[in-house]
C-alpha cells in the first residue's frame, strides 16, 4: 500500500558521504515500492562546513531529486566557533521541527537517520504532530560511540542527557535499525523489544556500476584513505606510519575527504614535510570510487574502542575488487576477515601499519588484486546496498 513517508536527515547528496549515500539509496528502495517520499533536510555544507553563496539565510527550497521531493531548510554554519558543529546541526532540527509542525503534507510514517543526535526533536515532534509511525534508523550509537571516541566522559552530563534523549527516541519507535550487530545488540539492551529491532547493515552498490582500475604508469605503491576525516578515523596513526616511511620513495599514502580533522591533518603534513603523503581534496563519489579501484590497498584506521562499526569504505573498496587494510577491533576486523579480502592489525599502531605496507609494497600486483577480488565476491554476495535497503523498505511499508 503507498504511504507518504518523510525522511528526516542531515546529510543528503550532493554532500559526498556515507550518511547521504544511505539516506539516498532508502529513498530510491522506497519510491520504487511505489510510496510518496518527502526528504526533508539542510542545504549541503558537508564537508566544507560552510554553504554555498546562494544558500546563505535562505529559508526553503524545494527540488524534485530521483523522484522524490526533497525540501531543503534553512541553517546556520558557525565555523571557528567553539561548538560549531552542534549549533549547525541545532539550527537544523529546529527548522525541520518547524517544517513538520506547519506543512500541510501529511505523513504516515517518518524515518530518521541519526547521526546527529539532535534529529531526535524533528521525530518526536514530527510523529506526534502528524500520528504517524517512527521509524529511528542509527548509523552510530549514542552516547556509546562518543564515549568510546574520548569526546564525552561516560556519566557526563552528555552523556545521560544523550541517553535520555535515545531512550525516548526508543520507547516511542516503531521500528529501530541498526548497521551492525554490535549497534543492535547496544539498541537492545535499552528495553527495545525484539519484534521492533531490525539490522539493516551498510552496504556496496550494484556491481555493473563498478569503476574499471586505471594502470599507473608511476609504479608506486599507493594506500588510498578516502572517506570522511572525522573523529572516528585514526587519522594521525597513517602520518605516523608515513614518519616511518620516509626512506622508501616508493610508498605513497594518499588521503581523500574533508571534515572536521582536516585542517588539523594537512597542517600536520606540511608542518612535518610529509612528501610521501599525498593531500586529494573532497571528490565527487565516482571520482572516489575511481580512485579506489586504482589503489593498490585500502586504509581503513578506526580508533581504539569503537568495536560496533564497520565502516562504509571496507564495502566500497572490495566492491571494486581493492584489498582493505584494517586497523580496527570488532564489526570492522571481523568483517574483514570474514570477506578474505584484505588483512587487519591492532588500532592504533603505526609501527604494524608501516611494516604491512612495507610487505604489500613488495608483493606482486596480480596477488593483491586476487585478494580484493576475494573480497568483491563476498561483499557481492552479502552486502549488496540495493537488496538490503529493498527489505528495509518493505519493512517500513508493513509498519
């Protein structure tokens, strides 16, 4: 049956990032089950933290994007002030709260996407304005995820404000997903009953849309980290290893994406003359995924801690046949092994990441890319993005 469903979210393409792919990819799986979608969110300013001229102070604005309608509200960015990450995603909530409490539209159901925490005003609000169903889909558990970062102290004022806000979000939900078993499993144990949990994991794109590998004609040995250059990504542990790699002309470690780390991380590389690290910019998602196909390795480095995620650029790599090297601990490391398709080391340890690159850099290329063909075929298999959103979709639609 079709149902007007409103997606709550923050990030939305033409923002390059993993929120936004999944958020776009729901969007596609629900319109083709024949629903009236209405995304409701900011105007773009990931990763640059900063919007477009045209886009400053205005209010609204309404696109047709894929077939659904996507209306885009006003914010405020506040960069070089202390907390401007969270008055950026505050002014946000409130305009979407806003929206939901004026429009004519009426909704039957409304899925957030969180990250940001804050969405949760726009949910609770939009679901009891419109009695409609909530459906709360969590990319990162919070306040576990920030605890596990560093960033909150556990008991902090933060932290149980954040846990009564997610236990709310909850208790009111009529269905709650989650991208890893770990996440659901930390879901769970906040009282949601079981009939109302569903995993609904990350995922790769189809695989006709794989990028071809490009030959270099440079023979270097390239490590890509391309993705988003956030609290999460142990971002420090590759300049270390490339310190220790500075004798070796041959390794290169080039690092794609923006966000809020960036400033920090190319003032590092040009304060410490880091040659062998090679600075890309944000790229648009197909000129990353063609830089990943023509990497010889993928870096995925995950702080110490964060043990529920698994990161959105494992799935992407060994999608087009990229063998991963993973310094992480739980989802991701397991994940890893599981696919064969690539190695894992401890967090954190920027000795063990130099002396792996140093043995892949030696190996043969057609042995490299036979191990990220091994991962292709298994994320292929267990992680396709279209059939994964296809059942989430449906389940929505039951609700």
């Amino acid at each position: 049956m079709k149902k007007r469903i409103a997606l709550l979210t923050h990030f939305y393409p033409p923002e390059p990032c993993a929120a936004a792919n999944r958020a776009r990819s729901l969007v596609k799986a629900l319109l083709n089950e024949g629903n009236d979608v209405t995304v409701v969110t900011s105007f773009p300013s990931f990763p640059s933290r900063c919007l477009q001229a045209d886009d400053a102070w205005r209010l609204f604005r309404l696109e047709d994007t894929d077939g659904a309608r996507v209306v885009r509200l006003f914010t405020a960015t506040f960069r070089g002030l202390p907390g401007a990450r969270l008055l950026h995603w505050v002014f946000s909530a409130v305009a979407q709260s806003v929206f939901l409490l004026t429009t004519r539209r009426r909704f039957e159901s409304i899925v957030v996407t969180m990250p940001p925490i804050t969405l949760a005003l726009p949910a609770l609000v939009g679901s009891m304005r419109h009695r409609a169903k909530l459906v709360v889909d969590v990319r990162d558990v919070y306040p576990d995820i920030a605890i596990a970062m560093g960033e909150w102290r556990e008991g902090g004022f933060l932290a149980r404000a954040t846990e009564w806000v997610a236990r709310l979000l909850y208790q009111r939900a009529a269905l709650v997903t989650a991208v890893t078993p770990t996440a659901l499993r930390q879901i769970g144990s906040r009282g949601v009953p079981e009939n109302r949990l569903l995993l609904a994991p990350n995922g790769c794109e189809a695989p006709e849309s794989r990028p071809v590998p490009q030959a270099r004609e440079d023979h270097k040995f390239v490590a890509l980290y391309a993705g988003n250059l956030g609290l999460a990504s142990d971002l420090d542990v590759l300049l270390d290893a490339a310190e220790m790699l500075r004798a070796n002309d041959r390794i290169e470690i080039w690092i794609a994406g923006d966000g809020v780390e960036g400033d920090r991380i190319r003032k590092r590389v040009e304060d410490e003359c880091l040659s062998n690290v090679r600075l890309l910019g944000p790229l648009s998602r197909a000129v990353a995924m063609q830089r990943t196909a023509d990497a010889d390795i993928s870096l995925v480095p995950l702080r110490k801690g964060i043990d529920e995620s698994i990161p959105t650029k494992i799935f992407d790599a060994l999608s087009v046949g990229c063998p991963v090297l993973v310094g992480a601990d739980g989802e991701a490391r397991a994940t890893a092994l599981a696919s064969r398709g690539g190695i894992v080391i401890s967090p954190g340890d920027a000795r063990a990441l130099a002396k792996a690159l140093l043995r892949l850099a030696a190996l043969n290329k057609n042995t490299l890319r036979a191990t990220g063909e091994r991962g292709r075929s298994y994320v292929v298999k267990f992680y396709q993005r279209d059939i994964i959103m296809l059942n989430y979709s449906q389940r929505i639609a039951a609700l």
